[in-house]
C-alpha cells in the first residue's frame, strides 16, 4: 500500500512539473489591445455580436474587422470608449442605450418546448422538457436571446428593479 502511495504521488509530482515547463515554455502571447478591448467588453458571452463570445468579438475589434459599435449589451457608452481606446471614430447614429432587462416567462402560456433554455448563454432558465420553465433573475443579463426563440411569446423583458447594488441617483434635468 505504501509502495502504490509513493508510487502515484512520485507520478504526481512529475507531471505537475512537466505541465508547468509546458505552461511557461510553450504560451502563446496575446495582443495587448486584444486583452484592453476584452477587458472593457461585459463579458456575458451572450453572442448577440455574431461571435461566439466576448474573446473573438475582442479580437476582431481590435484587429479592425469588426466595427466598435458591435456590442449591443454595452450600448452607446462601451463604443465610446471604444473607441477612444484605439483612436478611431464611430458612428453611433445607429446605437441604442436600453435599459438594463430581465426575462420573465408567464407561467400561464409556458409549454416547455425547452427552445429558450437552449439559447440561454447564462443558463439563467431552470425547467425541464415539457415543464414549466422559470427565470433565475440573478443569472440573466437580459440578451433577450430566449425572447426571440419564445413560440407561445411568454417570454416578457421587464426593466431590472433597483436594488441598493444597482440604484444611481439620476442626473438633473438641463433647464433650457
């Protein structure tokens, strides 16, 4: 029993080490602006930007491919900060800034097709085939990818409720 302890923990040890020669011999270095725009991005992997997620969106927005407006999530103020950090100008005539949304499904119409857990990024949507789904409020960052898929339309995007983490106190009003 002693020899099989030793034995795995000598093997243990020895592959641990190999692995971490391989980790610093063998990185790959990113792209600084890479990591700054993937730094400013929200980070939901929500793919409402036609990528896979928020890495490749960064890439292609700070190779060039991609515009700086791409980011429906981040609204008008991550394109303007975007854009000042690569130094390019935008045009956000076509940017909307909505307010932050929740998913809410009415239990009432739910059939349980199970289309709206599937495109959930989050998997902020508990329920099984069949069954009634519900919306883990905490989890959903209001993509409203699972309101595009609804058939019976029970999906409803309400505003988020303030709470103390989320409440600002409103700017004035200019008097004109």
């Amino acid at each position: 029993m002693f020899a099989a302890i030793a034995s795995l923990t000598t093997l243990g040890l020895a592959l641990g080490g190999l692995l971490g020669l391989a980790a610093r011999y063998l990185k790959v270095e990113g792209s600084a602006a890479t990591e700054e725009v993937a730094a400013l991005l929200p980070g939901s992997q929500c793919g409402q930007c036609g990528y896979p997620g928020c890495g490749p969106a960064a890439e292609a927005i700070a190779s060039g491919v991609a515009p700086v407006t791409i980011c429906p999530p981040g609204g008008r103020v991550l394109a303007e900060a975007l854009a000042s950090l690569l130094g390019v100008t935008a045009d956000l005539s076509g940017v909307e800034d909505k307010a932050p949304t929740i998913a809410h499904i009415h239990e009432s119409l739910c059939i349980g097709c199970t289309k709206c857990f599937k495109r959930c990024p989050t998997d902020a949507i508990m329920g099984a085939n069949n069954m009634i789904h519900s919306v883990f409020a905490d989890a959903c960052i209001g993509c409203e990818l699972c309101f595009d898929v609804c058939p019976t339309e029970c999906i409803e995007m309400r505003p988020l409720a303030p709470t103390l983490q989320t409440w600002y106190w409103p700017k004035p009003a200019v008097a004109i």
